[in-house]
C-alpha cells in the first residue's frame, strides 16, 4: 500500500511506536489520518478544543473526564505519539497471542483498560475512589432524574459493597472484583477501534 | 350528578357510553353505506334542482337525461338531496368511522395491549362489510386500487420518509439494500416456482396456472409490506436497529416489486421470457429506482429552494412541503418508476432544509398533520382490507392458499438466515438470532399486495379470484397471526437471553461507566471507516448547498439565538408539565424527557438518610433507579417508536442534553456546594480555553470559564465539575456531522466575555477544597 508508507514515513519514530503500542501500519496511519482531522489547524498537536469538537463526545457524560485523560497535567497539547499511546488501551486484543506471565501485562489487556477507567473515576490519584468522586461519576452519568438523597445513598451502598477494606472508599483490587461479565466490550474482539476502523483490522497481526 | 359518582363508576360509565354511541354510528353508517352504493347515481333529482336547471340551460341538451317538466308544486321546504353530497359524505364518514374506531381500542383497556390495532381494524372491516351484505346491499369496492395508491398510501409513505432517522438508515443501507432487493428476489421466484411445481402435481386441479402467473404471484406477495410492518411494530418496542432494518427493507422493496410486476404482467401475454427480457429487467429495475430517487430529490431541493422565500407567508409553509412530496410521488408514478422511493427521497432530502427555515409553528404543523393523515390513512386501509374480504368474490382453493401461506413464512426465513450469514460477515455489530427472527417473523405482508393482485386484469389472468383469495388469506395470517404473536414471542425471546440475575449496584455502576468511556474513545477514534468522504460530503453541503436553499443569512448566523429561545420554549413547557419545577430533580418527570419512550415512575422519595443497613426495599429501590436511569448511550439499545414525534434523535439529545447541564447548573446552585470539586488545575489565563455556552443566567453571553488565575501552566479541563455543560465547543459545532440545528460559532470576538461574572462559583470551580490542595499538581496519569 503505496499510501501506507508514505503517510507511515511522515511520522517520527513509527516503528517504535508500533512496537510499543503492538498497532498495525494500517492501525497507524488510519489513527493519523484521524489525529489529522481532528487537528483542524494542523499544528500537529492537539488541543482540549479539538477533542471537545466531537459533538457525540461532547454528549457524553463522562466526555470531559476522557478527553482530559490524554492530556497529561502540564500540558496542553498532545502529539500523535500519546494520541497513539493512550488509544492503544483499546486495541482489540491479540487473541492469538498465548498468555506469557513472564511478560508485561500487554497494554491494551482487560486489566489496563480498568486501570484506565479507574484513574478516569480516580480524580485525585490516590488510588481510591471515594464517596466524593463516586458521587460525582454518578451525578453525571444519571442525569437530573434522581435526587440528590437517592444519589447519595447509591454511592454508599456502592461503597459498602465493593469496599472489602473498610476504608471508605473504593481500591483498583476492589474494583477489578466487580464482576463485568456482562461488559462484552471489554472482551477481546470489541475493541472500540474495530468499529471505526476497516475491517482489516480486526485482525491486527495480518500484515 | 356525576361527581357523586365514585371515580370508577363514573369512568365506566363514560366508556359505555362512548361505546354504545359507536356502535349506533356504525350500524347507521353501515347501512348509509349500504343504501348509497346501489347504483342510482346518475339519476338527477328534480326535486331541488331548479337552481340546476338554470345552469344547465345554457349547456344546450348536451346531456338531455333531464327531460323536466316544470309544473307547479307546493314550494319544498325541506327536502332530501342525498346525491348532491353523496360522495364527499361517504368519504367523510369513512375517515369519521375510522377515527372513532381507533378511540374506541383505547378505550378498552385491555385489549390494545393483547391485539394491535391493525387486526383490531380489519375485523372492523369486516364487521361493517358483514352489516352491508345483511343489510341486503352491496358492498361498495372500496380498495379501489386507484384509491389506495393515489390517496391512501402516499401519507404513510411520506410520513414515514420524513420522520425516518437517516443515521441509522445509512449505516444500515447495505444490509437494508440486500434484503430489500436479494431477499425480495428470492422469496418472489421460491414462491413462485415452488407454487408452480405443486400446480402440476395431479391431484390439485391446477393445471391451467402457468408459470409465469405462478411468478406474478410470487412477486406480488413476497413483498414486505410498510403499512402492515409500521402498525405492528410501533407497539412492540423493539430497537432502532431492527425496526429500521425491517421498515427499510419494506419501502425499497417498492422498487424490485415494480419491476417484477411489470415485467410478469408483460410477458404474461407473451408466454415466455427470455434473456434478453431477463437484462431489460434488470436495467428497468435500475432505472425505477434510481428514477424515483431523482424524482424525489429533484423535488426536495424545489421544496427546500421555496421555503427559503417563505418569511413572509408562514401560514401557507406546510403546504409547499405537502404539495411538492405528492408531486413527486405522482410524477414518479406516471413514469412508472418507484413512488415509495421518490416521497422518500423528497421527504428525506428537503427536511433539513426546510425545517431550518420555516417557522417553529409550521414546523410543528408539518409534524402534526403528517402524523394524522398517516394515522387516518392506516386505519382506513385496514377497515377496508376488512371491507374487501367480505366484498370480493373468492374462490377458495385449500391446497394452493394453505401453500402459499406455508410457503411464504419458509422462503421468508430461509431467505433472512441466509442472507444474514452472508451480511455478518460484513457487518461490525452482527446480527443474532434473536434478530434475524424478529426480521423473518416481522415481514408482514399487507394492502399493498392485495392492491396490486386488484389490478389484474380479469380477462388475463382467470385465477385472479384465487389469487386474490390466497393474498388476503396471506395479509390475514401474517397480520393476525404473525402480528399478534410477535410481541409475546419477543418479550419471551429477551427474557431468555436476559439473564436478569440480580446485578450488584456496583456492576450497574461501572459497566455503564465502562460502556460511557469505550463509546467515548470510539468517538474519538471516528465513527466511519470512510470518514473522509463523508466529511467532504459535509463541507460540500455547508459550503454550497446551504447558501442556496437556507434563506437569508440563517445559515452563517449563530443559531443559538433562536435555539436558545427553542430550548427555553421547551424548557418552560417541561416545567409546566411537569406540574412546576418545585423540586427540579425530581419535579421532572421523564415522560417529557425523548430519551424515553415509556414514562418511568420514579420511586418516593427517600426519607431516611444514609444508614449502613440497608433494607432490602430499599435496594430494590435503588437498583430500579440505576436501571431505568443510567443513560443509554447508544441509540441502538433505545426502542422506537413512530408514533412519539422523535424528531432527529441526536438533535433532540443534544437539546436534551444542553436543558440537562442548565439544570444540574441550577442544582448545584441549590446544593450546598461540596467541598470535593475536583479539576484539573487551572489555566493558562491567555490562552484560548474552551468557550462554552452558559446558558444559566445570560443568553447571549458566551462565557469563558476561566478558573481563578493562579498561572498554574496547566489546561483547565472541568472534569469533575458538573457545573461546566460539559465542553459545548462552539467553534467545532461547524464540523459537526450532523444536520439539525446546529450550533454555528457565536464569533470569536464573544469569547472574552466575562469569565468572572459568578466569582462564588468559580471559587467553587476551581477550589478542590480543604483536603486536596496538594494534589492539584500530580499527574493526571501515573
């Protein structure tokens, strides 16, 4: 693919990228040709604004928190390469791939894309989601239809059942325990790149 | 007196009343109908006609069947002159019966929910062709075809085409298209053919059908009927996925059901087909539909261009838009090409255009009317199906009725299955089992069938009778049976695969938050694989497209001005409905809420406060709120229905969604301000922060929500804070995919408009409070 490369050899540093991230070339200039797009004043970095121009994610309840998440604090633009870096939490897994505990858990695992989430209910960082933070999480996400009373007492009994520890507050362990069975997109073919994406890339180590 | 009456008497009683006021008017109807069909039309009467004969002086004898002799009588003061209004009177009393039909269903509280409404009609139908033939009268051909495809169709059709959500339906349109065309194709020639084969078999005396009628036939009753699908699937609820599936398949089926109709009636004559017929076909077929589509979308764009002068004559707005669809509908039927998809296109291609120039009120008049001509429409084609069962002649054949009934659900199945293990492989959300049975089962066949068998031409095609026979006992089937079956098989169907086992609050929770943040990164990553023409298809749009038919500068102005007033309009309607926004949280309930099809009833409110004990009341309590109110986000898990006015979803969700932000806006005004807002810290004081929309106190303002400076070099993003609604970016509006109205960019020149105006509410914005001042400075990722 004769677009492939040339689009593959503007950006720096792809091959380590790809390394890094385990994203195909087609992977890759597919999220350039989006980064691209969504960089309206080419500057080759993105800003809150730019992300904040998806309309749909705009609707989100948690849209914010997410879009906050790419750009780490002390910065206000984010390259191509953390672009990559954090979209590639939600590749779709590598079925083929057998579980090799000697390695690094793989970064678009099941357990990464909780860390994810749960640094994204984490504001604070420090570890725990407390009542505060949950409360706030359930504000945004259950609209206007439930009182303030009622919010609070889902968050405690939120709390009191998943807090093993008794701390008030809810740990990563805590939260990887919360059985998702259910949450099929977790799983490893429905990764969110593969909705958007060719079909090509549901396979992601054809070359 | 009727206050003394307890409620429930009192309620009964209406109801019978109501009732017994029905069946009167439909035993007086039924025999006026009766009585007025005899055919004595033409006879004029000279009882009242003497201002008619002065009239008729002058066209000299031309018509000389009035010889009147004029002698002296006592002058007439009150006479009968049924035959002057006969037709419009019967019309009249037709789409009256009709209508108090459909408010009488309502009225018995149990049945409309066991029997939909189209059977309930149809039985009307024949209750009133039943009244007529014991009345000794003959029943009047009322589905006449002409009727039917000139007058009753096209409402439903366009109401249909307008109102139809195009997202889902361009997402789909591959799968739509191979059911509509290759499905449609192989359930006319399995039928077809089959019917023929068994046709030969000896012992069934049906040797004289040949062929090509045995594929006529086929073609006639493979097709998917829209009038049959819409008023039976409005009342089970089922996705948006699916409903679009099947109902888009129903209208462009129109297209290969022309074709073949034509082509089997033409060659029907002739006794063979050959190839060359075979190719002619298949570029007729090309033709009808992409014909009809030019048709209708030549059309929208007149429609569009002329509502773009209409600001001054809003009254006649609706009309254009009515008048231009059916135009389009009759010129694409007197080229023979597909109507259906001519409205549809017309329908489709003018409503964003038009609806961003005409008024709000024509708006809703358009909405309006279309809904209630298409209601009405429905209901009269049903009464008559009714009617006609009772009227036509039949000749009832059991072994070729029971096998194209049989036939028609196994080719239907067979054809879904197929097809859709060929589609999964091409598709990103497969489809199930559960869905391909709900698409076989849904394909009801209904009046367009029975029309189209109308027309043949008697001297042709002998077994018209017959056929015509095993077409309605067909639409019967399907409605009565397959219609009335299919709720309670997929509500049997859900709960098998439900697996409601009791989810822990904390699964509801983090699932839904989960299902938040994938569809979130999705967003980001882009919707489409080929994002990039549709994008320039966009810009191509607003760039020239809209300049020409958009009247007047509307389409640069900043449209938050009148959409603001829009969302206050509907704002203050919410409220008033709700019973006044006492309590706003709880006040609004979710029935005025689109987002919701059913009205949720929220529970008490909660009297005690949080205890460590929870009861287990009360955690059903909570599990029930989280369940009916964590929001959906996509639009496919929401179910659909025509009938509740859902403009554009995602409009009406973006609207929804700035009302919900105002709101939490003003609940956090009236909550004691928490001491754990938590941002991000704040921003770079000169550069260019988001500017959102603050819709709280200002509505012409654009604020800039600066947090309080600190220099603290880093971005401000409110994450946490529910105060900000949530990163309406005005500049991107513009490259937003979507048509509605949309939010154009008030102008950079707004965006440095007083950041500081609620100095306690930045405080609070900013201020994580007494215990995570340290904390404002760690990175956002470890």
């Amino acid at each position: 693919m004769g677009s492939t490369n040339s689009t593959l050899s503007k950006i720096p540093n792809v091959e380590e990228l790809m390394e890094e991230t385990g994203f195909t070339p087609a992977h890759i200039v597919r999220l350039y040709d989006r980064f691209e797009a969504l960089d309206k004043e080419k500057t080759g970095h993105l800003r809150p604004q730019d992300f904040g121009a998806i309309n749909r994610l705009a609707m989100n309840p948690i849209g914010d928190r997410i879009i906050g998440a790419f750009f780490s604090p002390g910065q206000e633009t984010v390259d191509f390469h953390s672009f990559v870096r954090i979209l590639a939490h939600f590749r779709p897994a590598d079925k083929k791939h057998p579980k090799d505990p000697s390695m690094p858990e793989p970064v678009n695992s099941r357990t990464s894309k909780l860390k994810f989430a749960f640094q994204l209910y984490d504001q604070d960082k420090d570890g725990k989601i407390s009542r505060a933070e949950l409360l706030q999480v359930l504000r945004s996400m259950l609209e206007m239809q439930v009182t303030e009373e009622q919010l609070e007492s889902i968050a405690d009994r939120t709390i009191q059942e998943a807090d093993l520890d008794n701390d008030d507050a809810i740990s990563f362990e805590e939260f990887r325990k919360v059985p998702l069975g259910r949450a099929r997109r977790l799983t490893y073919q429905h990764g969110p790149l593969q909705h958007s994406a060719p079909r090509i890339l549901s396979q992601p180590h054809r070359k | 007196l009727a206050h003394l009456l307890p409620n429930r008497c009192q309620s009964f009683l209406e109801r019978g009343l109501l009732l017994l006021v029905m069946l009167i008017f439909l035993e007086g109807t039924a025999l006026t109908l009766g009585a007025a069909s005899s055919p004595d039309i033409s006879a004029q009467d000279n009882t009242g006609g003497h201002e008619h004969l002065d009239d008729h002086q002058g066209i000299a004898g031309s018509n000389d069947r009035t010889n009147y002799t004029y002698t002296k009588k006592a002058f007439p003061v009150l006479s009968l002159d049924y035959h002057h209004i006969q037709v419009p009177f019967e019309i009249s009393l037709w789409v009256l019966l009709a209508s108090l039909m459909k408010l009488g269903f309502h009225l018995i509280p149990r049945l409309s929910s066991i029997v939909p409404e189209s059977c309930l009609l149809i039985v009307v139908g024949l209750l009133v062709g039943g009244l007529i033939k014991l009345a000794g009268e003959e029943v009047p051909p009322v589905l006449d075809s002409n009727l039917f495809f000139l007058c009753l169709l096209p409402p439903i059709i366009l109401d249909a085409g307008y109102f139809l959500p195009i997202r889902p339906f361009m997402e789909n349109i591959g799968t739509i298209l191979m059911f509509a065309v290759v499905g449609t194709l192989w359930n006319a020639f399995f039928v077809g053919g089959l019917l023929y084969a068994v046709c030969q078999i000896e012992g069934t005396y049906l040797s004289q059908v040949e062929l090509l009628p045995c594929l006529l036939f086929g073609s006639i009753i493979s097709a998917v009927d829209p009038v049959a699908v819409l008023a039976v699937f409005e009342e089970i609820h089922i996705n948006e996925l699916l409903h679009i599936l099947v109902f888009g398949e129903s209208l462009l089926n129109d297209a290969v059901t022309v074709v073949l109709y034509h082509l089997f009636e033409e060659y029907s004559g002739a006794g063979e087909v050959t190839p060359m017929d075979v190719v002619l076909g298949v570029i007729c077929f090309l033709i009808v539909s992409l014909g009809g589509i030019a048709v209708g979308a030549i059309y929208g764009i007149l429609a569009a261009f002329t509502s773009r002068f209409t600001s001054h004559t809003r009254v006649i707005e609706p009309l254009f838009m009515f008048v231009y669809s059916y135009m389009a509908y009759l010129s694409a039927e007197m080229f023979h090409l597909s109507g259906i998809m001519a409205l549809i296109a017309c329908g489709a291609v003018m409503r964003p255009y038009v609806e961003a120039n005409i008024s709000h009120k024509s708006h809703t008049t358009v909405k309006y009317f279309l809904k209630m001509w298409s209601s009405v429409s429905e209901t009269l084609i049903f009464i008559f199906l009714g009617v006609a069962t009772v009227a036509g002649p039949h000749a009832w054949n059991w072994t070729f009725v029971s096998v194209t009934v049989i036939l028609c659900l196994v080719s239907r199945v067979i054809g879904v299955v197929g097809l859709t293990f060929i589609i999964n492989k091409f598709r990103i959300v497969k489809l199930t089992t559960k869905d391909q049975f709900i698409v076989a089962y849904g394909g009801l066949r209904g009046a367009i069938a029975f029309s189209l068998g109308y027309l043949l031409d008697k001297d042709l095609f002998p077994m018209r009778t017959m056929f015509l026979t095993a077409i309605i006992t067909e639409i019967f089937f399907t409605v009565f049976v397959q219609g009335m079956t299919i709720k309670p098989l997929v509500d049997l169907l859900a709960v098998k695969k439900k697996q409601e086992a009791k989810r822990s609050i904390n699964e509801e929770i983090h699932t839904q938050f989960l299902d938040h943040l994938l569809t979130g990164i999705e967003d980001i990553c882009g919707h489409y694989g080929h994002h990039h023409w549709k994008d320039k298809l966009n810009r191509f749009n607003k760039k020239y497209i809209k300049k020409c038919l958009i009247a007047g500068e509307r389409y640069k102005e900043p449209q938050l001005i009148a959409f603001y007033h829009k969302m206050e309009f509907k704002q203050a309607i919410e409220l008033v409905e709700s019973g006044g926004g006492v309590k706003l949280p709880s006040a609004v309930p979710s029935q005025v809420s689109m987002q919701n099809i059913q009205p949720k009833k929220l529970p008490p409110p909660v009297a005690e406060r949080a205890l460590p004990q929870f009861t287990k009341g009360r955690e059903e309590e909570i599990r029930k709120i989280l369940r009916s109110n964590l929001q959906k986000t996509r639009q496919r898990l929401r179910s659909y229905n025509r009938h509740t006015l859902v403009a554009d979803p995602f409009e009406d969700g973006w609207n929804d969604f700035l009302l919900k932000k105002q709101r939490l806006i003003e609940l956090e005004k009236k909550v004691r301000p928490m001491s754990n807002y938590l941002t991000v810290p704040g921003a770079i004081p000169d550069s260019p922060t988001m500017c959102r929309a603050r819709l709280a106190s200002d509505p012409n303002a654009f604020y800039n929500i600066k947090a309080s400076s600190d220099g603290v070099p880093t971005i401000q993003v409110d994450l946490a804070s529910p105060q900000s609604p949530d990163s309406v970016n005005m500049e991107g509006a513009d490259r937003d995919e979507d048509q509605g109205l949309m939010m154009k960019p008030a102008g950079k020149g707004e965006k440095g408009e007083g950041g500081n105006k609620n100095p306690g509410l930045m405080r609070c914005l900013s201020d994580p409070g007494p215990s995570n001042e340290d904390e404002e400075d760690e990175p956002f990722l470890p």
